[in-house]
C-alpha cells in the first residue's frame, strides 16, 4: 500500500479536504497547570523526537502550508524544539521561536540553531507576542493539551499572531485506531476517559478545518493521511506502532490510578494490542490543515 502518496488528493486511504509548577506522578513528573497529562521525562522526549521523524517521514517534508523564504517561524507547543531546530537550519533568514509551557525538552537538546530562540508560554493564555509577528505559524500535536472548548480561542490567537499574507498550519491526530481489536478498544477507551476528564477530546481534530474558516483565514488546504500500525505497513508501520506503543506505556500511570486497572490487567492488553494491529491492520488517521491569513 502507498502509503507515502498522501499529496495525491481524493485517494481512498488520504482524503483532501504561563506558569511552570508540576506535580510528581509516581516515577514520572506531569504539568500540573495545563489539562495535558503526558509525563516530562527522559523516556518521553525521545518519544516526541522518535514521532517528529515519524511525521517528516510520512508527509516527506516538514510542513504543508505554500511558504516562500519566511522572515519569522513560530512552533507553538515545540516540545522538543526539533521541528523549529530544523526549520531554523532550512531558513537562515528566519527568526525561528519555539513556544511550550515548559523548557524542560529544550534544556536536553543539543545543538540549537543561532536564529532559533525558545519562550516559555502557555498556548491557553494569551500569547506573549504583538499583533503580526509571524510568516509562518505551527502547532503539531496538542490535542492531549487543548480542551475541546477552547479550539476556537487558540486558533483565534494564532491567527493574531499571523502577519497579512502569513500562514496557520496545524497538525493532529484523533487517536482512533481503525480495526481495532478488543483490547485496542479497551485502552483507547480508558485514554479518552482520561482526557475526558480534563476537557480534552481528540476527536475534534477532524474539525480543524472549521476553526480556521472560524478565524477568518483564506486559501484553505486540508489532508487526511491514514498511517498504518505494524509491520504490516513496512518500516512506516513499525516506526508507528514504537510510537504507539510508548505513548500508552506514558499514559499507563494515569490510568492505572484513575480506574484502578491491576497492573498485569494493563500490561496484558497492551500486548495483546500489538497482536491485533498486526491482525487487524490497525491504522490511524493524522489530519493536517493550513490557511492563509487576508
């Protein structure tokens, strides 16, 4: 299956369309002020440098929006600033900001680009830039950190942010895996739950589209890219389901807790969750879309 021939667009499988306080969690520290409840550790920043490769591979490039020689890059969210480091090497020319509620995945990075620079702020509140500042503004990846509620309000500020003739990229999964096996069903149903719980639901993400309509922005362009889990999908496939499997050994302690899940109960449908997306040819969709600022 082609999976990389997602920019050929109406294919069946890719459709066009502030603070810093944390709370210790058991062996692994989580923010306490953001609905976000991944951990911030060792183990998880290799996690989120191992799914920016995933991306790049998947759309063979590290962005979708039609930019030309951007004087200012703003990754909101930046994690490990590996996307921003990267876009900072590709345009020299460029003032490249990398934005997160905390710097902790930055201070773990090594060589960081001279016209990179990293802020601390968080994408809830009101962003710490004027009117106009950027060319080109990204967020990946936040769907674990905004409550839905507040989609049309983050879209909004990035859209302020954004200079006449600039342009809003965001980049996210709904964490769905089609042809799902039972204990696929069970631990993404004890994952949304949790999210749940802080107002957060991935599902949303299939409405990208419509908050940038919301805000305004012009020239739309939205894809759809079904990325398989397992061997069975090749190398893409296998680097999927590493990260797949990480992310719900990250998310292990929180479900353990807030369902009083026996540990071995957790760890046997984690294994057999490997066995059915191989079976299954489990997959899971990534939406990307970006619009263009009047």
């Amino acid at each position: 299956m082609k999976w990389l021939s997602w920019l050929q667009r109406g294919r069946t499988n890719v459709q066009a369309s502030g603070g810093n306080e944390f709370l210790w969690s058991k062996e692994r520290d989580e923010p306490s002020n953001v609905p976000y409840f991944l951990p911030h550790d060792p183990n998880e920043i290799n996690r989120l440098d191992f799914q920016h490769f995933i991306i790049r591979q998947a759309i063979q490039r590290n962005y979708i929006a039609p930019i030309a020689g951007p004087k200012s890059i703003l990754d909101v969210g930046c994690g490990t600033g590996r996307w921003a480091h990267e876009m900072a090497t590709a345009f020299p020319q460029a003032k490249v900001f990398g934005l997160d509620v905390t710097p902790k995945h930055e201070q773990e990075t090594s060589t960081v680009p001279t016209n990179y620079r990293f802020i601390t702020g968080n994408v809830l509140e009101e962003l710490p830039f004027p009117d106009m500042t950027f060319d080109f503004v990204h967020q990946r990846f936040l769907h674990m950190a905004l409550p839905s509620t507040k989609w049309d309000t983050v879209v909004g500020e990035l859209t302020r942010i954004t200079r006449p003739g600039g342009w809003v990229e965001l980049v996210e999964s709904d964490l769905i895996m089609h042809n799902p096996g039972p204990a696929i069903q069970q631990l993404t149903e004890w994952g949304f739950a949790v999210g749940q719980k802080r107002g957060i639901d991935p599902r949303v993400c299939s409405r990208l589209s419509e908050f940038l309509y919301a805000a305004r922005l012009t020239d739309i362009q939205k894809y759809r890219i079904d990325l398989p889990i397992g061997n069975w999908g090749g190398r893409l496939g296998a680097l999927v389901a590493t990260n797949l499997f990480s992310y719900n050994r990250a998310i292990k302690p929180v479900v353990v807790q807030q369902f009083k899940v026996p540990l071995r109960e957790y760890d046997t449908l984690s294994e057999m969750m490997q066995k059915e997306w191989e079976k299954n040819q489990s997959y899971f969709s990534l939406y990307l879309v970006c619009g263009r600022k009047q």
